[in-house]
C-alpha cells in the first residue's frame, strides 16, 4: 500500500504539472463561448457552421472532463491507499495497483493531446508522397511508404482515401496524394514530414547489390474554408483539365474523363484527384487539396518551402533525410531529428508508427 501511495502522489504531480499545458482554462473559457454561440435562437441557420461549433464544444467539453476525471480517480486512490495502511488492511492493494496503472495510462494518453495545441493540429491530414533520387527502387520505396500509411490509418482508426497516384513505369508510384480522416490526423501526421531513406538489397538488380532510395513525404492539414483575405484565389487564376482516370472505382472510371487537374496559374501549384467516378467530385476534392496548398504556401517566407510546396523540389536524396530505414545489412529504424531509434523494421512498415511519431512530437516540443 506504501508503494500505491507514492506512485499515486507522483501521479497527481505529474498531473498537476501537466495540466498547464494543456491549457484548460483557455479551453473552458472557449467552451463558454460556444455555449453562448449554441444557445442562440438562429444557431442553425447554417447548418454546417453550427455543426462544425457543436462537435468543437463536444471535444473541448470531453478533454475537459477527462482531466478532471483522472484528478479524481487519482486522488480516490490515494485515500484508498491511505486508509489502507492507517487500517492495516492489504486487501484492495492487488485492485488499486491495476487501477493505478490503468490511470498512468490513460495520463498517458492526455499528456501526448497537450502537443496538439496548434492551429490545425485537429484537422484531417492531406499526405502527398513522391519518389526520389533511386529511379524504380524509389518508385517502389514510394509505393512502400504510401503502403505503410494505410496500415497506420487502419491501426490509428483514421479513414485514408488515396485521392491521386501516378504508378511508375516499371514498378510501384511516381507519386501519390492520400487523405486521412479523423480527430487530429493532422497533429500526428505532421511528425511524418520529410525525406524518407531506404537501405536494402534491390529486388531490381540482378546482381543483388545495396541501394539507397528516397522518397519525400508531405503533410498539409485539410482546410475547408478560408476568407479572401486569408487566402486569395480567383477562378480566372485557374488552369483546369479533366482527363481519364487509371486508378480503380468502376468500370466508368477508365471510359470516361472523370480525372481532374487544377493549375493555381499565379504560383504553378498543380493538383489532381481521380479517385471518385464523377467529375464534379473530383474537381471539389482537387480544389480542397489546392486550397491547402495555397494557404500553406503564402503563410510561408521560405522560397525553399515554397517551391516544395508548388512541387519544384530535389531534397529527396542524400544529406537531407528526415529518418532511415535500413534493411540491409542490418535492421534498424531511425529518426535523426528525435534519434528514436528501433530494430522493428517490419512492424514499422506495417504501419507500426506510434512511437516515432510521439518521439518527433516531443522533440519538436522540446524545441519551442
């Protein structure tokens, strides 16, 4: 009972120390005013808008509750475990230990969300992968990669949607753009960002010699609506073509010119989308992506950032990776910005991504 006493203080510390940063007053304070916004008599004049309030004020009023809960059960604990040994009574040690550990965990969870404090860190996530210096072996790199972040969606519970892929000539892709829906698949998938390495025994060699491939790896948050002024776009600055489809959905996907490409005339930026059946669809789903593109690219200073974000990029290659996968002649996993490291290779490419993930976001919070 001694040991649950001490574990359960140190837990309300690190409770205590945390709870600043997740900035709950800030969120109270903004709960209220969407409270305030709810109880008005034309709140659902627009529909959209006051769906998108209402499920803001759930979250909040769910993150909220879940801290106070955890303080709670905590401290339930701790007088559990007090009473304990005042009565000399070691029967609920087993029960509260597992308890506790329950808690730790879930502190855990709620300790991670506090890296989640930016702008758009809830949104859904617009992940574009392109191949690098390593001709076919990058195309296939690529195809891993874009392989690698399905699997993570499934396990993460995001709904990913391949929106464009350009194969390769010979094998695996050019290019692939893929859309993660789900609470904060922004936030987590940010930490992905960069260039990819890859060291292994090319199955495109017949000699069966070691190359290196690259692939670059960009995340954009999905950003549905924007005022002029925060982003300026005209339709006579538009470029659009339709074209016919590759990809799968049907047998009138590859018979008719559902494709869409949108060229943003001013900056060059170009997008396309070919995964639904029906032209108008695609053109919305081109036009979201493009809109994340356009604001991301004037929010920029950087001309280096902007021309990886028009596309105009040759980072993917040596000296510039962001993480390491090698398979050959050893396995290892490593992020050279958190230097997390792992020899799980397998289960990193099978959508095993949590760890780095949350070490790169710690780093990066670490670095602010």
């Amino acid at each position: 009972m001694k040991e649950i006493i001490e574990k359960a203080k140190d837990l309300l510390a690190a409770v205590a120390t945390t709870k600043p940063m997740a900035q709950l007053e800030r969120k109270q304070k903004r709960l209220s005013e969407l409270t305030g916004l709810m109880s008005a008599p034309d709140f659902w004049a627009d529909n959209r808008k006051a769906s998108e309030t209402a499920k803001e004020a759930a979250d909040l009023e769910k993150e909220i509750a879940n801290w106070e809960q955890l303080d709670k059960e905590v401290k339930e604990i701790l007088a559990l475990a007090e009473a304990g040994v005042k009565e000399d009574d070691e029967s609920m040690t087993k029960e509260l230990t597992i308890k506790l550990q329950e808690i730790g965990t879930q502190f855990e969870a709620l300790k991670f969300i506090t890296m989640m404090d930016g702008e758009y860190n809830r949104q859904n996530a617009i992940l574009s992968i392109h191949a690098g210096a390593g001709g076919t072996d990058a195309q296939d790199w690529a195809e891993m990669l874009m392989r690698m972040y399905l699997r993570y969606a499934e396990k993460a519970g995001f709904k990913a949607t391949i929106l464009d892929k350009s194969d390769g000539a010979e094998a695996g892709i050019k290019s692939a753009t893929v859309e993660f829906k789900g609470k904060y698949a922004y936030g987590y998938l940010k930490a992905e960002a960069g260039v990819h390495r890859l060291v292994r025994i090319s199955p495109f060699d017949a000699e069966k010699m070691r190359h290196t491939s690259f692939a670059l790896v960009e995340v954009l948050p999905e950003i549905e609506e924007l005022s002029d002024q925060e982003m300026p776009i005209k339709t006579e600055d538009l470029r659009i073509d339709v074209f016919r489809s590759s990809g799968h959905g049907g047998q009138s996907v590859n018979t008719t010119d559902s494709a869409v490409r949108i060229k943003h005339l001013p900056t060059g930026i170009t997008v396309s989308c070919q995964n639904e059946r029906s032209q108008l669809q695609n053109k919305e789903t081109a036009m979201k992506v493009l809109r994340s593109k356009l604001y991301q690219y004037y929010q920029t200073e950087l001309e280096e950032e902007r021309q990886r974000i028009r596309g105009e990029f040759n980072e993917a290659a040596w000296g510039n990776q962001a993480r390491s996968y090698v398979i050959h002649p050893y396995k290892m996993v490593k992020d050279h910005r958190s230097e997390y490291e792992t020899q799980e290779v397998e289960k990193v490419l099978d959508g095993d991504l949590q760890a780095l993930i949350e070490a790169e976001l710690g780093n990066r919070k670490v670095k602010k």
